[in-house]
C-alpha cells in the first residue's frame, strides 16, 4: 500500500484552460500558469518549484496498487463550472478549426487576447495535435457522434461508465472500500469534456489501459463510486510528463492510474473482468 498521497488533495473536476488528457506534450510556466492551477493536467511537465508552489498536483497519480481497501487519499469532488450543451454538429464542422480562429471568437462575442479566447485556442489545438503511437483520438461535438466513434473502435457490446458522488463536499479524505471493480477488457474509449461554449468532448482510444470502479468513503460519511483508468504502458508519453516526475518513475515502467471527474465518461466492454 503507498500513503505517500496522504495530507494532499485531489481536486476532481473540469475547469482547466488545457486539457489533462494530452500526454504528448511538455509545459511551459506561462501554460502552467494560466491553466488556472487544475490538478488534471496531463500533457504538461511542471518543474520542482511549480510542484512546491501547487502541492494539491502531487495526488493526482498513483499507482494501481493503491487500489487496495483501506488505501487513504485526499479527493474533492467539485461540479464542473462547464455548463455547456452541444450545439448543432453542422456548425462546428464549419467553424471548428484554428484556420478560422478570428472567425470562432467573433462569432461567440469573445476578445481576442482575453482568457477565454486562450480557452477556446487550447481546446482547437488539441483537436488538430496529433495522436501519440497507440493512441486514436477524435473531437466529438454531439452525444451522436461521441457514441458514433466508440461503437466503430469496440462494437456495441459496452458500457458508459462515470464517476458518480453522492454530494458535493469540500476537500476530505476517502478511503477505498471493499468492492473495487476491475472492468472487462484492455482497451477503452475516454471522453474528456473541454472547455469551449458549446460541449465539446476529446475522446481517445487506448490500448492496454484497465479501468477500476473504486468504491470511496468518505470522512464525513459521503460515499463514491469513482472511476480509475490505469494506463500500463507509458512508454509513449512525453519524459517531462507531470505524472513521472509526482510518482518518481520513467516512461514505461509501471502502470499509472487517475481518477475520472464526473463530467468525463469512459466506454468500456461489457461485464467484469474474472
């Protein structure tokens, strides 16, 4: 069993200016900076000072075997801020490229330069970054379309699966139950929701990652039922990944697991895994 993620918080929920899910990429302190301090970010490399300056970052990761009953970590489940519905998918065809940049912050009433037009620049960019090896990944823009691409990489027989809270709280320790689920299957499509005014989702496919639904309880009674993904094979990942330098390991090593917030869904095959 690993404490070393206790005293520090998890902060599970989806207000970052760049997405977490990205592991391609190496940060810059200007990026990490104006990604609002989200614990969720995935394709950014953060120095030693930015690591002392954000300790609530350190718990992000773990390993798979802190999924063990009795385990203590820190979360604290928030509702994301991002309200947004899908709009008409023929209009993000058309607008939903960075060539037409001007165009998109036009068309939303957002000023170029200002915070929100970084979020919506981000949020493109990631759409046009291409995949690492092993990995597919498309931008879904309608629950069609999402749906669409997760039945033609697994085929019809899965589940969509999120985390689930029984209230919002503030930061507390959980402590892993009894009953930790690990799912059927090593392949799964996630879908992160981004930042954009219209809901828009970064949905990738991975291979040999397994997914765990984590029964937690926590201090003050609240009871969860969160997802963990754990990608075993890291290897791909950018070196400055932010996950090797909080658990201390290299790229390909060992399995590394987070949890989902509760506005991002992973599709999984159907049943529990033996």
């Amino acid at each position: 069993m690993n404490d070393s993620h206790k005293g520090k918080a998890v902060y599970v929920g989806a207000t970052a200016v760049s997405s977490p899910f990205s592991y391609r990429y190496a940060t810059t302190e200007d990026q990490l900076h104006s990604a609002m301090s989200s614990p969720f970010l995935y394709n950014y490399a953060a120095t030693e000072d930015q690591l002392q300056a954000n300790p609530t970052i350190l718990a992000i990761f773990f390993f798979e075997k802190d999924l063990l009953p009795g385990t203590k970590m820190n979360f604290h489940f928030i509702k994301s801020s991002n309200k947004a519905t899908f709009s008409p998918q023929s209009e993000h065809q058309i607008i939903f490229s960075s060539k037409n940049l001007s165009d998109i912050l036009n068309h939303f009433s957002v000023k170029p330069g200002s915070l929100e037009a970084q979020i919506i620049k981000n949020t493109i960019e990631r759409r046009e970054a291409p995949a690492i090896k092993g990995e597919e990944k498309y931008c879904a823009t309608s629950l069609e379309s999402m749906a669409d691409f997760s039945i033609s990489k697994m085929g019809k027989q899965v589940q969509a699966i999120s985390t689930e809270v029984e209230k919002e709280n503030q930061k507390q320790e959980y402590t892993v139950g009894v009953g930790v689920e690990k799912m059927a299957g090593d392949e799964s499509v996630v879908c992160h929701k981004q930042n954009y005014p219209y809901a828009v989702f970064y949905c990738h496919v991975t291979q040999n990652t397994t997914a765990y639904m984590v029964p937690l309880v926590g201090a003050d009674g609240t009871t969860a039922k969160a997802v963990a993904v754990c990608h075993i094979d890291t290897s791909e990942w950018n070196p400055k990944h932010l996950a090797f330098q909080v658990l201390k390991v290299k790229p390909g090593t060992v399995p590394i697991c987070h949890i989902l917030p509760q506005d991002h869904i992973i599709r999984v095959p159907k049943g529990i895994s033996a």
